[in-house]
C-alpha cells in the first residue's frame, strides 16, 4: 500500500533534524524483513510517492518513527512492538538515513573568475531558487564602462543551467517614480553555467558574437552561509541572513533593478544593478559593514575596468571611484530599507525579497 492519508501531511514531528545513533546493517535487516516495510514502501523507496516521501523525510529519526506509528494509521500497528523498542527505532532509522537523498545543491551567492582573485573587478551573483538560477553579471563593455547583464537560467541537466543573456535600459536611479514600463531588455547573447561542486564550475557566454569560457569560484570574504529551499515566507521573515537578490517593495513595483545581498559574517557586500541618467545601464557596489542590529552601512563606489572579452583581464586596470554611501536596514527577513546617496543625490526605498520558485531560498 503507497497511499498515506492527508492526515500524514499535517504531522509536525519532533527531533527529525538530528540523526539517531544506530546499527543500518541491522536496519535493513529490520525494514525488510522483521517488520517487512517493503508492504507499504519501495525498496528503494521513491521521493516521488507521498508515502516514501515521508519516510525518507521523517523516518530518520527515531522519533520521527515513533510520531508516525502514533498518527498514521497504516503504521500503528506497529504500536505495541517497534515503538516500545528503542533498539530497533535507532537501528531502523539510521538504515533509513542511508537511502534519504542528498539535499540539493544551492549555488545561491557571488563568484568570481577563479582562482579567486585572478580577476578581480568583475562578477556574477547567482539566486537559485528550485531549478532556476537568475544571474547578474557585473562586467565592462568594449570601452571600459560598467555593464551589467541578467540571465534567467533553467536547470538543463544535472548541474547545468542555461537561459538568454539580456542588456537593459530603463529610467535612472533617482526617477521618482520609477516607472517599469519604461524598462526595455535586448537579448544579446546566451549563457550556461556547469557546477564541478557548490563552490567550482564553469560560466560559458557567447555576447554580442563573442564567445568566451571562463573557470569561476565562490567569492570568500566572511564565513559563507549554507542556502536551501525556504519552507515558507515565514522562514523568508525569521532568517538573519540576508543573502538574496532584492527589490523594490511592494515586489514587482519597481520591477527593472535589483540588488544582490551577499552576506558573510558581518559583513554585506551588496551589487546594485541600476541605470544611469541617461538611462545607461549602471552598477555600483558597495561593502557594507554591520554597524548596529540589523544596520550594515558602506562608501558606494562605481568601476571602470577591462572590457568583457579581455584576454588577459588585467585586474590592475579596474578604477574604483567613491560614488556616495549606503545604509541597509532591516526590519527583518523579508523587509529592509535601502537608503543612499549618489554624486549627492539622497534618496530611500523599501526593499524585499525577489521570489521567483517555490517560497524563495534562505541561507543561514
């Protein structure tokens, strides 16, 4: 029998993040024949049914065994045996902590060409939620002015993302109000993005004609956090890491620029990918120090480098220049204020999560 009832669903079951210590040659012994499993599950058992489901999430544990023989019918007739045997409930888990899937990998953050530091001056942040990875790449054009590209990359295979890579136009930072509408993408190439591990992989484009490949690495600054699939809005809300890509809120209001958050330690370095005053496309960053509760501030500074297509890319011939100062203030998770000022142009906006798959990612 595959089906467990609804009821299963609504299961809010204890210690099921903490392995029990356990024998799993004598839990398979157990699964298979002395409480014979295999009648209501696979063997192996398979994510995709609601049953197996459950038990390769909950069945780790043995608490998480015991919760299921007290609520699920199917297995409380294992009420007066197995659950009264703590030997078996330990033994039976760690068997069934041995066929969980892994967790899937989650390439949420900023890299850089690698090695790390090889290239520096140019970037791409990625914020992969569920099979899709969307991707702002901070780099020069032909004639060494900041140029930024976004891609939406689908997963097309195991580890392999790819999607069309976009140049946009659109009203400058400090139009108020800023009006979406007035937003305008061209396509300008493609992109595919291949991860070796969650820190290495490979960022092939081909932009304007040019195709170009390039070995690219996490950039390290602070202890990295650990992201994953967010359960709900309300894990979105209660995280005290901010690492994401954000916009204006209410989301999709200003919906033509972003900023992504990297957050290490105590530290923000954020990329606001932005227009000029003539409508250019615009980025400037900034490293934003914790400075109270939930307050990271920074100088904004705008860059001139290398074009793209360099070879070598010369890393000493980036130019940083002071631009202004930035301030992000959080009220909590999901919600934060992002006030700067630009060549003397102060402004500020409320900010938020940018969710695009499932309830988004969170990293902690």
């Amino acid at each position: 029998m595959k089906y467990i009832g609804a009821a299963a669903l609504l299961l809010v079951l204890a210690g099921t993040s903490h392995a029990q210590a356990g024998d799993p040659a004598r839990g398979s012994t157990l699964y298979h024949t002395t409480y014979r499993c295999t009648s209501c599950h696979g063997d192996p058992p398979n994510p995709a049914e609601l049953g197996d489901e459950l038990l390769l999430t909950q069945g780790t544990t043995a608490a998480g065994i015991q919760d299921a023989i007290a609520n699920i019918d199917e297995m409380r007739i294992y009420k007066s045996t197995l659950a009264s045997n703590a030997q078996d409930l330990s033994d039976l888990a760690a068997y069934i902590a041995t066929l969980a899937p892994p967790p899937a990998a989650n390439y949420q953050g900023l890299w850089w060409a690698a090695p790390a530091g090889s290239e520096s001056g140019w970037g791409i942040n990625f914020a992969h939620q569920g099979g899709i990875i969307f991707a702002s790449w901070f780099t020069y054009d032909l004639a060494g002015k900041g140029m930024w590209l976004v891609m939406t990359a689908n997963q097309t295979a195991a580890n392999t993302y790819s999607g069309t890579l976009y140049s946009t136009k659109g009203p400058p930072f400090n139009a108020v109000p800023f009006n979406p509408a007035q937003v305008t993408a061209t396509a300008v190439g493609n992109g595919t993005i291949s991860f070796s591990d969650g820190n290495n992989g490979t960022f092939s484009y081909t932009v304007n004609d040019v195709a170009q490949n390039k070995a690219i690495t996490r950039e390290v600054f602070g202890t990295l956090p650990s992201c994953a699939a967010a359960a709900s809005s309300a894990s979105l809300a209660a995280a005290t890491n901010y690492q994401d890509l954000w916009w204006a809120a209410p989301a999709g209001s200003e919906s033509g620029w972003g900023i992504n958050l990297n957050h290490e330690g105590d530290t923000i370095f954020a990329t606001w990918f932005t227009y000029d005053l003539d409508g250019s496309p615009m980025w400037l960053v900034v490293t934003a120090a914790k400075t109270a509760p939930g307050v990271y501030t920074g100088t904004l500074y705008r860059t001139t480098g290398p074009a793209f297509n360099s070879v070598p890319f010369n890393p000493a011939n980036v130019v940083a220049t002071a631009v202004g100062t930035a301030t992000f203030t959080f009220a909590d998770g999901n919600d934060a204020t992002f006030a700067y000022i630009v060549n003397g142009i102060a402004q500020k906006k409320a900010i938020t999560r940018e969710i695009f798959g499932g309830s988004g990612t969170v990293c902690q």
